[in-house]
C-alpha cells in the first residue's frame, strides 16, 4: 500500500482523493462453526487491508498539508447482519469504527474520511454469493431492496464521487447508506 500511494504520488503530484474498497464473498457458517482460515483470510483483505490504504493515505496527505478526501467502502452488513457471516460482519462493522477514528484524529488537517455502505449491488461478488446460497434475483432483491431491484456499480459510484467531492466539504465521520431502504426497515 505504501508503494501505491508513492506510485500514485510519483504520477500525479499529490494525492487529494483515496477509494479504499476490498471485499471477499462473505462467509457462509454460523459463529459456533466459522472457517477460521477464511476469516482470517476475510479480515486481511476487507478490515487490514482498508486500514493500511488509510494509513498511508493518511500520511500523504498530513504531509502535503492542505487536506483530503478518503471513502472506505463498508456494506449493510456493517449496520444490518445477516446470520452465518460473521467474519464478514465483524470486518464492515471495523471499517465504520476506522472511518469514524481517522475523521476524529484528521478534521483539524482538513481531511475527510467517510464511508459508503452499499445494499446489494449487481456484481460478481453478488452473484457468486446467489449461486452460493441458493437464491434467484427474483426471489432475494425484494428481501435486500424497497425499491425491489439490485443497486448498479454506478449507483455506488456516485454516492463516492459526491464524497469525494467539494459539495461534501463538511461531511465527516459519516456513512453514507446506498441500499434502496434495506437498514431503515
């Protein structure tokens, strides 16, 4: 992570903006009977991973001097669980709780950090996670959507892209629920 922002830094000049979204298919056993080797491998990639993109995000722009926008992206399942995914449910939850830390230690610097929580996007991930589990769209969107439909990436793209933005410049520490209502129920 520290060579990619160096990278992006070699590249660009500076770094103003950082996405930091990582996610494996959530596990699918109850919490007396969790995979330990996959939660291990869930928790590297989704909770640790975001955690050192920050940090070295974090250290860029503290160097430049003149703030930034970072956007974790987080899921439902951070504010929602689901039953027999607890490796993926302790990660989302972790990347609330880091939002809300690196805002804290970071808005005298200027530098916002937020997070997007999506519902159910249309993507691979889901779709693996359909065939998983024995779901059609048909039957499982109503369940995740009031709006009775699967998100597009696009969707998630510009809840980030308004984050990222100046018309989000006093937005901090906050989450932005992308799902079609799925955590107001």
């Amino acid at each position: 992570m520290r060579a990619l922002v160096e990278e992006t830094v070699n590249v660009f000049g500076r770094l103003d903006i950082a996405v930091n979204n990582a996610a494996l298919t959530p596990d699918d056993k109850p919490a007396a009977e969790f995979d330990e080797t996959y939660w291990d491998k869930l928790i590297a990639i989704d909770l640790k991973g975001t955690a050192l993109c920050m940090k070295y995000e974090l250290q860029q722009m503290i160097k430049q001097g003149d703030g930034g926008s970072i956007i974790n992206i987080s899921s439902v399942s951070g504010f929602r669980p689901q039953p027999n995914n607890i490796a993926y449910v302790a990660a989302k939850h972790g990347v609330v709780g880091m939002t809300k830390v690196a805002a804290m230690e970071n808005g005298d610097k200027n530098i916002r950090v937020n997070t997007v929580a999506p519902g159910a996007i249309d993507t691979p991930m889901l779709r693996g996670a359909l065939d998983q589990f024995g779901y059609t769209e048909e039957e499982y969107a109503p369940q995740l959507s009031l709006l009775g439909r699967f998100g597009q990436a696009e969707e998630i793209a510009q809840a980030t892209l308004w984050l990222a933005s100046d018309q989000a410049s006093y937005i901090t520490g906050t989450t932005i629920h992308a799902d079609a209502g799925y955590t107001s129920r």
